[in-house]
C-alpha cells in the first residue's frame, strides 16, 4: 500500500515538470509580445499632457486622470543654491506603466517613501526651497507639484501637472492628481507615499523608522485625524463617525491603500461634496471605496501635530512636549522658521551622536585600565565636549578659570578676589545644569531618569566672549525609584548660538584616584607645619595620598617628622626619597619621583610651606585629565599677619580677602599631572643645581603639545606669609626675588595706612 501511494506521487510530479517545460516558453513569448505592444503604445502618452479642453473652467471638477503627465522638470538659478546643492545629482522618475507579470518582479526591493510636496509657482523659491535645503536633503525621493516650474528659479525636482490653477485654494484637483500621477508612476517602487505641504517640517529618521515597523501590504492611510469643528461638521456633511487625515501635517498612503484607491480618484473628485476643504474629500474618498478611516489615536495626533499655539514661531518655546513628540511640525509658512527648526533639531541630533562619542570613549578608558602597560594604546583621551579653540602661544596668554560655590564666587580680580555669587552667575550654572540632566536623560542606557533637586558642591568657569561659556561642575542629583543621590563630575560648555553640550562621569571613581604629592626638603627646612596640618586632615578624612617626601642632605629633625607621620597616618602611604644628589632642587625631586611611578599615577608637585583641605584634591581629580588636560591651581597667598591685624582690625584667623592676601598668578611650581603626559613634556629636565626658572621651563614646554592648560583660582590651598630669602642671589633672580618678597608684605590700603600712621606724608 505504501509503495503504491509513492508511486502515485512520483507519476503527478513528473507530469508537472512536463507541463511547465511545455508551457514556460509560451508565457515568456506572451510577455515579451504584451511588453514591446504596450511599450510602443504608451510612449506617446508619456509625452503628453493634459488638453487645455480639458481644464476650460478652472472651477470645473472634471479631470482626466488617466491621462499620463511628463517627467520632472529640474531648473536652476545659480545665484540661489550652493554649489554643493547644484552638484546633487537628481534623477528622473521611472515609468513603470505595466504591471509585472512575474512574481520576481513583483517581490523586487523597493524604497520605503516617496514624498509629494503640493505647492505653487510663487512658493518655489521661498517655501520649497526651504524644505529642499532642509529636511527635503534626507529623502531620497522628494518631488515638488506645481502647475508650472519657474524658469529663473532654484533648481528643484518639479513635476508639473498642467492645467492646474496654482491659485486655486484649497488645491483639490491638485492633490487628486498627484496622488494619480505616484499611482501610475511610482506604485512598484516604494512601499508609503506621503502628501505633504510646502509648510510642514519632517524629522526624517523618525519617520522613516516609524514606516519601517509599519507593513506596507495592509491597507493604510495615516495622519493626524480630524473631525471638523462642532458648527462646521454640516457644511462638510461628515457621519457622527467619520473622519479624516488633515492635510497640513502631512498624510501617509500604504502602497496597498493607494492601488485600491486610484481607480477611484476620477469618481471622487466629479462627485465632491464640498467645494473646498480638500482633505476632507480625499478622507471622504477613501472612506467610502476602502472603509477606511484615518489612524485614529492621541498618538498620531501627536506626531502629526498642527501647532495651534503657535509655538513654532518661538524659538524659545522649542523645548516644549509637543515639539519633542512629533514627527511632523505644521504651519511653518516663514521659511526662515524652517531653516531654524531645522538647526535647533540638528542641534539635538548633534548633542547625542556627541553623548554617544562620550558613552564610547568611557568604554575605551575602561577597558584600557585592565591593560598590561606594553599593551595599551590609550593616547589623547578627549573627555572634554569642547575643543578649546585658544591656543595660547606664551604662558602670559593663558586664560584664568575662576571657582564658585554654592554661595560664593572668586574672581581674578585683585581689589575683589570673592563676592556673593551674582545672579547672573547663578543663572548661568542654573542653565548649564539644565543641559546637563537632559543630556544624561537621553542617554540610552540609563533606564531611570535623573530628577530634581541637583545639589551643587562647586564648580569652575570660564568665559570665552567669542565662542561660549565652560563650566567644570561637582553635583549630585537624584534619579527616580532611588533615595540616595549619585555624584557627578560633569563638564558643561554652553556656545553663545546653539544647543549647549556637555559630558559626566560618576564622581566615586574619581575622586578616589591615589594622588601622588611630591615635596622636597633641604637641609634648613622646618616641615613640622605642614606635618601638622597632613596629620590634621588624615586623622579626618581619607585623603587617598601617597605622600612622598625627596630629602636633600641630612635633615634629621624633618625625617624624624615624616616617620612620625607614617605612624599617625597609617592609611596613607608616605614614603622617604633620599637621593645621591645633595644639592636642593625640587625640579630634580619631581623628576626623581616620577621615574619610580606608573604612566596611570596623578602626580601632584607641592611645597612643604602651602596648606590644602580635602577639597583641593578634589579639584586636582577632576581638573586633571589624562592625555588632554594639566591643572595648574593658583593658590591664595597671605599678607603679613601681624600687618593685617593692626591695619585692617582682622582676626588671627584669617578669610579671603583683598586686605588678607592675594592669588599668587605669576607661579607655575604647583601642578597636577599623569605620570604619562609628564613625560610627554619632558619631565622637569632639570639634573642638579635647579634653577628659579625650571617651572618658567617647564610650562614652555608644555605649549609646544596638544595638551590643555586649566589654570585656575583655588581657595582650598593657601599659603602663610614667610619672607623670601634672598640672600647668595644676585642679577635678575635677586631683584625677581625682591620684588616678590616686597609684594608679600602687604596690600596697598596697608602700605598707605603705615605711611599715615608714622606720618611720613610731609617727607614723601
């Protein structure tokens, strides 16, 4: 039984292959016949148009849409476009006028959208042009309807459709014969055609990602849905459950829905209903061949989205919802609107490719921590969005970054080196924090949005007057469904046109970084201060320091300190350096250091005589970049105490002030730095001996490379009055030495109160 069921099955099978082989030339015979007949009888009718008989009345609704229009007209005037706009290449539509005959033809690739711009001879050199050169440059295949082109005008991809009234409105017998003429021409080809007017702005991609999830097999006819006002829906005659796609915001045929719907457009548009209010009769046509309704939810009210509010005419207003929302922006009929939501879009767009880059240098970092050293391949990491376009020839000509907390603000001002933090500024980081947390809301990966309140530690600025405003920025911010905040350590550049940028990291892992502090030691020095003041901050804070302390000679009182230290600061590292070098040079201690010391280790170059807070480490972590950025803090230094007190009436605890002190900006001895970009520079270079001038050299040095110089003002590391010594000096380095010493002594409100009090005025 079941050998003969097999055999059964193989008789049908080879009579099947004997038919096709019998019948398959015949069929491709008939089709090359039906192909060359047609082919010959329709290329006259793809060069004519349509009769003048046939429009007589411009009012008339009769229209013979089967007729076939002539290709696009492309005309140019050179003096309106670019050249790149003249260089683009634009093709002539295709005519498929025959329906395939075979199911390859028919299962060929097709493009997603073809666009049909309705517009008017008068508008194409303002409104047409205006989406050309916008969001018309992302669609492949956008063409522009019009009764005639304009000879003299900008070179646009027109298809004329004449006798059409370019002044008719609203343009009903326009509209119906567009979509006849994408029918006819275009039906094969793509998957959605789009209606469009000449005053609605598209966000392409996302469009084209919307059509992309959508099947163009089914019948579909999308756009924002309209119902008709309450007192009008007589006039219009709509059904209490009918409605339609409004025009303006733009409208969507499925490839599907427009085949089914053409044969019907000669019948819909002899019977209208109304006389005007095409999109009404469009919507009523479909409704009545297809039983086909517009997409009707809040959603695709919201992305085809008429702006009743009138919020495209303000560009401030932007940032609203409904803008966010939608695909499609309608009424835009300034053309110099469609050029600025187009940069403002472009501008969002710009920010996340930027957050992206972000997202993939953090990953680069990261990974390049788990590198062997020999391995790794980690040079000029660009954290920062900005690239400073400053490129200071000279350490004179380096700009000076000033600090602000939540309360104060210190300027590069000698008469005033700190005030309340103004309004202005405060409005300032007010705004940075605001592009800021909608940056890291838009990144991907994050499933939680931040949410206000932000807190603010502190932060540094700077302003440029020709590109924009920088911050360096220390907050925390809350993100939703979590109790604790998160630290940030952000930076913020805000350009004076454009949509601000900016770039973070989580502050835990930052500011936990090891900080290798240098200081050097002779002979003569009295570092119990400073021992003091370390022990101090230790015993309170973990500092994440490894202290290294480069004695020169024999200096028994300060080792007997550092080992103390060791003891009492157990959690910190702090270690000894005695090199065969005696002479005293803290150039050479840095070098000295830094050749023992990994290319991933911060280095922070200090003096045995300065005072610092945990704060000011902090500032070195974030402030220092590797790879792209050296800081160089410009420290607050005190005037002569017992001066200040007798003069000023100041107490022995002294503030900021311009009568306690000043920053020190001309002194380049205090820097942080990666191991790796020291080297870069060249190191300090300095064998024996030392010099005055090796920090002078040193930052020369630094000029010649790619890497960034933050100097800036920094109240957490202050530095007690001493006087110079001077002595065994002499030339240019002893009167350097004196001046220095002079400015120490005391401001100019002291100098003037010591001549007035001891009444020298008469003897001056």
């Amino acid at each position: 039984m079941i050998l003969c069921r097999q055999k059964g099955k193989l008789f049908f099978l080879l009579i099947g292959i004997a038919v096709g082989v019998v019948f398959s030339p015949m069929t491709y015979l008939v089709h090359f016949s039906d192909s060359e007949l047609t082919r010959q009888q329709l290329t006259p009718l793809c060069r004519t148009t349509l009769s003048e008989g046939s429009s007589q009345a411009e009012g008339s609704n009769q229209s013979n849409l089967s007729r076939v229009f002539p290709p696009p007209k492309f005309l140019h005037n050179s003096s309106q476009l670019s050249q790149l706009e003249l260089e683009r290449e634009i093709k002539p539509p295709h005519n498929p006028a025959v329906r395939y005959k075979h199911l390859e033809s028919e299962l060929a690739p097709r493009r997603l959208l073809l666009v049909g711009v309705v517009t008017a001879k008068k508008y194409l050199d303002t409104r047409a042009l205006g989406i050309y050169r916008t969001w018309g440059k992302e669609i492949k295949d956008i063409y522009f309807f019009s009764s005639q082109a304009d000879e003299g005008g900008p070179k646009l991809p027109i298809i004329t459709l004449p006798g059409i009234n370019d002044t008719q409105y609203p343009p009903q017998r326009k509209v119906y014969h567009m979509l006849k003429y994408m029918h006819d021409h275009y039906i094969d080809q793509f998957d959605f055609f789009m209606r469009s007017d000449d005053d609605v702005y598209v966000k392409v991609s996302e469009l084209l990602e919307l059509l992309q999830n959508t099947n163009p097999a089914q019948d579909i006819y999308m756009g924002c849905p309209g119902f008709g006002k309450p007192d009008d829906r007589d006039r219009i005659k709509l059904n209490e459950h009918e409605h339609y796609c409004m025009g303006g915001p733009g409208v969507i045929f499925s490839r599907s829905a427009l085949r089914k719907l053409a044969p019907h457009l000669d019948v819909c548009l002899q019977s209208v209903v109304v006389s005007y209010n095409e999109d009404v009769e469009v919507g009523r046509c479909v409704s009545k061949m297809l039983k086909l309704q517009c997409t009707w939810s809040w959603e695709t009210a919201a992305l085809f989205w008429t702006d009743y509010k009138r919020i495209l005419a303000k560009p401030e207003l932007y940032t609203s919802e409904e803008v966010k929302k939608a695909i499609t922006l309608h009424p835009l009929k300034d053309p110099k609107l469609m050029y600025r939501v187009h940069q403002y879009l472009k501008e969002l767009e710009l920010k996340k490719l930027l957050q992206k880059v972000t997202s993939l240098q953090g990953d680069v970092e990261r990974v390049t921590g788990y590198l062997p050293q020999e391995m790794s391949r980690y040079e000029n990491h660009r954290w920062l969005w900005y690239d400073h376009s400053v490129n200071p020839k000279s350490r004179f000509e380096l700009p000076m970054w000033e600090y602000f907390n939540s309360t104060r603000y210190f300027l590069n001002y000698e008469h005033m080196p700190v005030i309340g933090l103004p309004g202005s500024i405060r409005n300032g980081i007010n705004t940075a924090l605001e592009v800021l947390l909608d940056i890291m809301n838009n990144k991907d990966d994050r499933p939680h949005p931040f949410v206000p309140p932000y807190h603010l530690f502190d932060g540094f600025t700077l302003s440029n007057p020709s590109s924009g405003v920088e911050y360096f920025l220390h907050m925390s911010v809350h993100r939703e469904s979590m109790e604790e905040p998160i630290e940030y350590i952000a930076n913020v550049f805000l350009p004076l046109q454009g949509a601000g940028m900016a770039s973070f990291q989580e502050a835990d892992g930052l500011l936990n970084t090891v900080v290798h502090m240098i200081i050097s030691v002779a002979k003569s020095h009295d570092i119990s201060d400073f021992v003091a003041m370390f022990q101090s901050s230790c015993a309170k804070h973990s500092l994440s320091v490894h202290l290294h302390v480069v004695m020169f000679g024999k200096n028994e009182k300060a080792k007997t300190k550092v080992l103390q230290l060791q003891q009492m600061c157990a959690k910190e590292q702090v270690s000894i350096h005695e090199p065969e070098n005696t002479d005293f040079s803290y150039a050479y201690a840095y070098d000295f250091v830094a050749g023992s010391l990994e290319k991933s280790d911060l280095m922070l170059f200090f003096d045995h005589n300065f005072v610092f807070t945990p704060d000011f480490l902090d500032h070195c972590r974030m402030n220092t970049v590797r790879g792209r950025q050296v800081y160089f803090p410009v420290l607050f230094s005190f005037y002569k105490p017992e001066l200040v007190q007798k003069y000023i009436q100041r107490p022995p605890q002294m503030l900021i002030s311009a009568d306690t002190g000043f920053f020190l900006r001309y002194n380049y001895q205090m820097v942080a730095v990666y191991k790796s970009d020291f080297d870069r520079i060249g190191g300090f270079g300095s064998n024996q001996g030392g010099s005055l001038n090796d920090d002078v050299r040193f930052v020369d040095r630094l000029l010649t490379t790619d890497l960034y110089v933050m100097r800036a003002l920094e109240p957490y590391v202050r530095r007690n009055y001493k006087p110079r010594n001077c002595k065994g000096l002499t030339g240019n380095s002893h009167s350097a030495c004196m001046n220095s010493r002079a400015d120490a002594i005391g401001s100019k409100k002291i100098l003037a109160s010591m001549i007035i009090s001891h009444d020298l005025l008469d003897k001056v």
